[in-house]
C-alpha cells in the first residue's frame, strides 16, 4: 500500500454524548407497477420499520443479501429521501424539521461512498475538481491544498489532482470517491457495498485505509454489505436485515461469533471466509409469496427452526443480553 499523510487533526467533536445518528422506527414504502390497469398498484415496504443508534467512534455495519433495503436505508439517512413514517436525527437535529438551507449546512457532517467507482466519478472532470466537489458548499478559499491533503490522506499523490478518472485503477478510483468523501472532515460517511465491485485482492487494502482513517481522522462508518466479512473488518457493531427488518443487532465480535438469529447463522454458513476451505453455500431465495399470510415471522418460510407460532405471530426485535437485540421467539 501506498504511504499516507495523516490529515491535520480533526475539529474537536462538540457533541461526543448525542449520538451521530438516531433512526426510529422508520418505513419506506414504494409503489410497484400495477399488475393489470383495474388492479390497484402493490407497494412494498423496502424499510419496514428500523430504529438504530450511530455513535462517534462506534461505525455501524448493516448487513443484509440483497433487496433487504440497505441502500433504501442509506438514502434515509443522507435524506436523499424522505421516510413515509418514522423520523432521524443527525447530531440531534431532526432531519425532518430542518429547512432546506441548515440541511445542506448539515451536509458537511455527512457524506457518502458508492459501490461502483467507475459510475461515481464524472469521467469529464479532473480528479481535483472531483474531490474538491463537497467544498463548493463551503466556498473554501484554501480548496486546492485540502484537495492535496484529501488526496495524500487516501494514499494518492497532489498530482493526481491534474489526471482523469480513466487514469485509474478500481481501487484507485475507490480511494479517490472517500478522498472526496474525506474533504468536508464529515462525522459520518455513509459506504454503501463499497468494496463489492473491487478484485478481493484491492478489497483488503480499501478496507484497510478506511480502518485507519476512523482512528486517524475520528471518521464514523454507516457501513453497508451483503458480505459479512467485509462488514466484520470494519464496524464496531452490526445490524442484520432480512426484508426490510433488522433480525438481529449488537457488537460485530460478538454477532458472527455466536449469533443469535437463525438467518444470521445461514449468513454466516455462506461466507467462505470465515470457515477456511468451506465453499460458499447459497441461501436459498425468499419465495415470492412469502409475503402472503402475513402477521408471521418474515423469515419463517425459510427458517430451519420455525414451528407454527411463527408463521402465526411476528417476533418484536428485543433485548436478549447486554447490547445484543435479535427477533426470535426461541431466543
Ligand atoms: P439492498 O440495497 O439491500 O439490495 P434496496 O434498498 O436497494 O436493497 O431495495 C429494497 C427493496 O426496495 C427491493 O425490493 C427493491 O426492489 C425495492 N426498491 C428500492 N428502490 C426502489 C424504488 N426507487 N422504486 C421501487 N422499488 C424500489
Ligand atoms: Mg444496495
């Protein structure tokens, strides 16, 4: 990996008790294409009611396969949307009820890597253009040495700043998206699968810089994955989702090694690194209708365990032990 100069220290953090972000009990739903013209359109919950806490120095995985609605959540919590129910507060302001102005103020704590570093980065602008985006908010007279700054903290060179995106490998183009991520010094960056489109080889060192930049920098990761190895590398806690719901939450460690949800342990069983030599086992897929009946567990219909009561009555997500939460009736 490439030498890296730390960024000046960050600000001191004014709000270290309020958490960085607060969810409660939040639901998105959206509308399908209608089936036939006389039916009335369907609407899935892609977030069916989610509460978390984010604190400083505490990142938070979600973890989920996909269509669980983890990028529905991250576009909540960058309020890119807007929750049909439910509310978030960021630094303990309350999204919602901010005006179109203190939001983009507010902007600055929050910003966000996407999966694909090809798509996410405009391929007509130089790199410094790129990263410095975040600062035209700002109007930032000194934009050109925090762009060097941004850039050598990621591993980059200043001269960088001078190329095109197509001048860089995946990788490169990855460190470059937190890079601008990095510029306005956010509380929270917001990664949703960002290593899933990179080689496994280019995995571990993006994974790797960003460790180092939440000791260095004091930056938060709401961290997103299908993969939970990934995950387990980088977040203090974790939060599983199946369809739409968080089934399982606590501290990373000690989720994977004794997790308590039966859809965590298939998780688990799938990824191959995690038991050398084991291959990755497929979970099957949720079957269309699973849905249908309602009232019971949504995981039942795939649940090894699932007995008449589930299929009959939804398992609340409670505490079972000290910071760990899971919805299951045989926990
Ligand atoms: P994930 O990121 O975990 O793969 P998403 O949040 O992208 O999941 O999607 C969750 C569910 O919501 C999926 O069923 C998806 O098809 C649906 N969905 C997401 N965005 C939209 C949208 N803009 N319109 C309609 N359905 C959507
Ligand atoms: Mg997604």
């Amino acid at each position: 990996m490439t030498e890296r100069a730390p960024l000046s220290p960050p600000p001191p953090a004014a709000h270290d008790e309020v958490p960085l972000v607060e969810a409660e009990g939040l639901v998105k739903r959206y509308r399908l294409p209608r089936s036939a013209p006389w039916r009335p359109a369907p609407a899935i919950e892609a977030v069916a009611g989610v509460s978390f806490r984010i604190r400083r120095g505490r990142s938070l995985g979600i973890v989920g396969e996909s269509g669980c609605g983890k990028s529905t959540l991250a576009r909540l919590v960058m309020a890119l949307e807007r929750p049909d129910e439910g509310r978030i507060a960021l630094l303990g302001a309350d999204l919602a009820a901010l005006s179109p102005r203190e939001l983009r103020a507010h902007r600055r704590h929050l910003q966000m890597v996407f999966q694909d570093p090809y798509g996410s980065l405009d391929p007509r602008h130089k790199v410094g253009r790129i990263v410095a985006e975040p600062l035209r908010l700002e109007g930032a007279a000194d934009r050109r040495a925090r762009v060097a700054e941004a850039l050598e903290a990621v591993g980059l060179k200043p001269a960088d700043a001078a190329k095109y995106p197509h001048e860089f490998s995946g990788g490169q183009r990855q460190r470059i998206a937190i890079a601008r991520a990095l510029i306005t010094r956010p509380a929270l960056i917001v990664a949703d699968e960002p290593v899933s489109a990179l080689d496994v080889s280019v995995q571990a060192q993006v994974l790797n810089l960003m460790r180092a930049l939440e000791a260095e920098q004091g930056v938060t990761y709401l961290f997103i994955s299908h993969d939970l190895a990934v995950v387990q590398y980088v977040t203090a806690e974790v939060a599983v989702m199946y369809r739409g719901r968080i089934v399982e939450s606590g501290p990373t460690a000690e989720v994977f090694a004794a997790p308590l949800h039966p859809y965590t342990s298939a998780l688990k069983d799938a990824v191959p690194g995690l038991v050398p030599g084991r291959r990755r086992r497929r979970t099957p897929a949720p079957p269309a209708d699973a849905d249908a009946g309602g009232g019971g567990c949504p995981f039942a219909p795939r649940c090894p365990r699932a007995e008449a009561r589930c299929r009959a009555e939804a398992p609340a997500l409670r505490g079972v032990a000290p910071g760990r939460e899971a919805a299951c009736h045989f926990v």
